[in-house]
C-alpha cells in the first residue's frame, strides 16, 4: 500500500514537472488535501530556549558595503527581550501548526551566534504517541539538495570536483545531449534532464535499473543552460557526481567523511539512521502515508549501481533533525559554529547564496542559487536562501538571510499543503512570518497569489 502511494505521489509531481519544463516555468509541486485530525485529540507541546552563466546570471546592482547592508537590518533583541519574545512566539506557532493540521514539527531559529530558540509540537508517531521533539528526525525532502550541492561545493573546493566538467567524463558513461551537460546545470536544474515516466518507473522500482536505461529517455532536447526546470533526476545524479569526486559510496562518504565528523545521527537513508527510534513517520492529513519502519532495508535498492552512476537519495531522502540542519544552515548563511567539520570559503558560499540562473519577471521570478532557491517575496527588504521540502503529505522549509545571518529550520511529518505563485508553501510563509516578526522586527511580504 505505502508502494502504491509513493507511486502516485511521484506520477503526479513528476508529470508536472515535465509539463512545467516544456512551458519554461517552475514545476509545483503536488498538495495534499486540507487534512482534520481526529475530535478530542490533544496534542503535545514543548517551547525549548536553547543556550547562546549562459542563461546563469548574477545580480546587476551593486552591492552596498557590508558595514551599509548591516545598518539597514534591526539590531538584534537583548537577551531579555529575545526571551519575552519566544513567549509570545509560541502560541503564534502552535496557533499556526493547529490552522495548518500539522501531524508534528520542531523549529530551530538562529542568527550570527548560532540557534537561540527551538519549538516542537505534535506527534512524531501518532501510533505509539511518541511526541515530535528537537531531538525527533525528520526527512526534510528535497532540502536535501541544498545540502547536497553544500558536499558538492565542499569536495570542489578541494580540487576534487570541477562544477563545469563533462558529465561523460564525470560519470564515466556517455551523456548523449547535443552540448555539454555540467554539475553546475544539475545544481541549477537547468541540464535540460527531466523526470519522466522513466524515472518514475525505475525510482518506484525494487532496485534501481542503470543510469545508462534511464537518462537517455529524460533528455527533453533543451540545450543545457537554455531553460529552467526542475528536475529530481538531476539532483539525484549529483549523488553519482559526488561518488566519482570522493572515490567512494554516496551513503558511506556522507556517512564517515561528513556527519561522522559533526557527531550528528543524519544519513541519506533511513537504513544508516542509528537510532530509529527518533524518526517521525510520515503523515497525509491524519492518514499514516510512510511507516517508517517499512523502509528498514532502503539500502537495498542502490547497492547494484556502478559508483558514480547513483541517481537518487542526494535529491530528497535526507533523515535529521531541526538542530543538526541548522548547522548546514549556518554553514550556508556563513555563520557556522566554532570549529565545524565542515565550511566552505566566502567565494564558494556565494555560489549559493547568490544568483546564478533568472528566469521569468514578476512574483514568479525564478532564482537559482546553485542548490538553493532565492526569492525576494517571503521577508519584506530581504533576499532570503534556502530550500523547500514537501513528499508524502510533509512540508520543511529552511531560509536565511546571508547578509545578517539569520534564519529558520522548520520540519513537519505532515501538514496541509498550499503555496502561492511565489513558489512559497503557506505553511513556511507564516512560519517565516511569526518568525521573523518576533526576532528580528520585520515583516511578510503580502502573500503572492
């Protein structure tokens, strides 16, 4: 049944993808029915303070001097006014979670000193009654790419990876497109490389078939760096781009060179999770969609690939929790905490955190950090950086301010799942809202669409 589910959810994304790219927009994604949890349920709270280029393109104006940007932010609350203003925070939060019929969700916010205020709400596993907490592990969807494009940055930084090479010669198989298909047009989702039918059918299959059976049926013919469209197969094969970098398993690389080293519990499959007892189950309205447990031997499915031809996981199956996705949060916004494992050099940061791809005019603009999504219509007088998640009924955001270094991590297991013409999940936008209202004086941009 749950097989049955994930096929359809991701025939419906997908096919919308496809149609997007022929039309040189955005792919929405799918949403889930408003969702009514049961009558009579209480559920649980818990408010945590925590202790102190061809079409790519960048922007045209010139930049203020740091020192000048910096003025025009609020200054940041003293500590006791940042406390009085987390009181008043959470009901606004919990108010939210209760309008959006959130199953569970933990946020975690931060700023150049690193996160001060963390909320949990909800179940984690409805079944057992297992409460969502800062500790709870969620699969934040397709952040994973933001995420994965930070490795990506990291290993290129080191001379191991060159983000305008051949994908033939990367990958070690022929890339039959009529120009040169780059990681820097996988990151920007610009490879001309689409999810089609037969990329539904092998990622919905007991064990991927080769890459080689796959993707010369997803060249949709646009010349890479042409158009915009968004692309799961692309940032799947980031994880083989990764694998031919590193000489090494996507899961055992991320696991031993990255996560070991931060001492955090994160994998990109629920198989490397060591205590599973932490990860939340999945959720559409009040309906189980992905028992977790069921996911036990994920591994499974990658281990015929040959290395470097990986085309899944790197694009939306990261496991973690708010607290350690903050880290990679603060490592993209620039403000990473002292003596992190992993970091990367302002130069390399800004390939993120600026725009590397324009497309479209107006709210539905799309800008593409490598990696990341930038947009202009979340946070009044702000650039915000990040990435969005929605798979199976769960909606994550995560979005910094690169100029002052604030930001947020919100993750759910399931939540109702509206956006508006801006790209921006209603549930983020208000989150973003009571966020950014309470600490650092500003206010929403009004709702697009």
């Amino acid at each position: 049944m749950v097989k049955k589910m994930m096929a359809l959810a991701l025939a419906a994304a997908l096919t919308l993808t496809f149609a997007a790219c022929q039309g040189g927009g955005p792919a929405p994604l799918p949403s889930v029915e408003t969702p009514v949890l049961d009558s009579g349920e209480k559920l649980p709270s818990k408010e945590e303070p925590l202790p102190q280029e061809t079409a790519a393109v960048q922007d045209s104006g010139q930049e203020a001097p740091p020192e000048e940007e910096e003025a025009l932010k609020p200054p940041p609350l003293p500590k006791e006014e940042r406390q009085q203003a987390g009181e008043l925070l959470a009901p606004q939060v919990e108010e939210i979670c209760r309008n959006y019929s959130t199953m569970g969700m933990s946020l975690v916010v931060f700023d150049r000193e690193g996160p001060f205020y963390s909320q949990s709400w909800g179940w984690a596993v409805k079944e057992t009654g297992l409460p969502a907490g800062e500790d709870t592990i969620f699969r934040v969807a397709s952040i994973s790419k933001a995420v994965t494009a930070l490795l990506a940055l990291d290993l290129a930084e080191e001379g191991k990876l060159d983000l305008h090479g051949d994908l033939t010669g990367i990958l070690g198989i022929p890339v039959n497109s009529p120009d040169t298909i780059t990681p820097w047009h996988l990151l920007t989702h610009t490879s001309g490389i689409v999810d089609g039918q037969t990329y539904i059918s092998a990622i919905t299959a007991n064990s991927l078939p080769p890459l080689t059976a796959v993707l010369p049926q997803s060249l949709s013919g646009a010349a890479p760096g042409s158009c915009y469209c968004y692309s799961n197969l692309g940032m799947g094969m980031m994880s083989g781009v990764i694998e031919s970098a590193a000489g090494e398993r996507f899961l055992d690389y991320t696991g031993g060179k990255v996560f070991a080293p931060m001492g955090i519990d994160a994998a990109y499959s629920y198989t490397n999770i060591r205590d599973k007892g932490r990860v939340a189950n999945i959720y559409a309205g009040s309906a189980l969609a992905v028992n977790m447990p069921a996911w036990s031997n994920m591994n499974v499915k990658y281990t015929g690939l040959p290395l470097g031809q990986l085309y899944a996981l790197g694009h939306g199956d990261l496991f973690i929790s708010a607290p350690d996705l903050c880290r990679f949060a603060q490592i993209m916004a620039g403000c990473p905490q002292e003596g992190e494992a992993l970091s990367l050099s302002p130069e390399y940061l800004r390939l993120m955190q600026e725009v590397q791809y324009r497309e479209g005019e107006g709210v539905e603009t799309v800008l593409r950090g490598l990696g990341t999504q930038i947009t202009d219509y979340l946070i009044q007088g702000r650039r915000m950086v990040g990435h969005q998640g929605n798979a199976y009924g769960s909606i994550c955001g995560m979005f910094f301010d690169p100029e002052d270094h604030t930001g947020f991590v919100f993750l759910t297991n399931g939540v109702w799942g509206g956006k508006d013409e801006a790209g921006i999940y209603y549930v983020n936008r208000e989150i973003a809202q009571a966020v950014y209202g309470a600490f650092f004086g500003e206010e929403l941009v009004e709702e697009a669409g």
